[in-house]
C-alpha cells in the first residue's frame, strides 16, 4: 500500500483538516509528494520572487496555521513529473475525490486548484498555472 514519506507526512500535518482527509485519500490509489504545506515569510517570499507564488507573505493561504493550501505533485518512479499534461490529470483526480468526500461528509469545504483559479472547468483562461496547488474555499 502507498503511503506518505516522513517529509511528505509533516508538511501535510500542518496543513488544515480537510486537506490532509483529502490527500490521505489519494494517495492510497495515486503515488504523489507533498511540496509545500505551510510557508514562513521568509519562504512565501522566496516562492514570490522566484515566479512559483502570486502573493507575498502574509496574503497566501499557505500562510495560515494551518495552512489552507497544499502543494502536491504526481510522484513517479523516476522522480516528481512537472509535465502540464500529467499534473493536470493528476489535478482532476484530485478534484474528484475531493467532490466525493464533501459529497458524503468527510470534508467539509470545497477545494480549489491551482490550474482554474476561478472555477469554471475551463482551463484555458488561467493565467498562473499552479497545478500543484489545492486551497480551500471559505464556507460562505
């Protein structure tokens, strides 16, 4: 059976319920890494400057404790694929069982990602793909 490595387990430890019911989920079926949880300043910044976030410390939602965002990519055996084709497959999977889950009550937030920021099925008008990046949608 699939499971998470120490560090893929921490950063997802901190990181809000709903995500970590999500992704404990997933990867009994999909093999994947956890990136990035929670940020610091210092590394929200860093992920700011280098192009890989839109928003400085402290507007990201991975800057909150805990985090209401997760970075998680497909995990192959040669190593984490970046591809556009394979994250954005490896995005819908997400997004279906996240759909499930909140379905039957085992979450209880819609979920975001970070290739349909807007969320209209539409990839094609995102201007920052994240693939990624899952965030939480405030209840409201």
């Amino acid at each position: 059976m699939k499971h998470f490595s120490i560090s893929s387990a921490s950063k997802l430890a901190g990181c809000h319920r709903d995500l970590q019911t999500l992704f404990n989920h997933i990867i009994l079926e999909r093999d994947c890494t956890v990136v990035c949880g929670f940020r610091d300043e210092e590394t929200q910044n860093e992920a700011f400057s280098e192009g890989n976030s839109q928003k400085k410390w402290p507007d990201s939602k991975h800057n909150t404790q805990p985090s209401l965002a997760v970075d998680v990519a497909p995990y192959e055996v040669s190593g984490i694929d970046w591809g556009k084709l394979q994250s954005a497959e490896f995005a819908g999977y997400v997004m279906g069982v996240a759909d499930q889950l909140l379905r039957i009550g085992s979450i209880s937030h819609r979920i975001r990602r970070g290739i349909d920021w807007d969320c209209d099925f539409d990839v094609d008008d995102t201007k920052f793909w994240d693939a990624c990046h899952f965030e939480i949608i405030p209840s409201g």
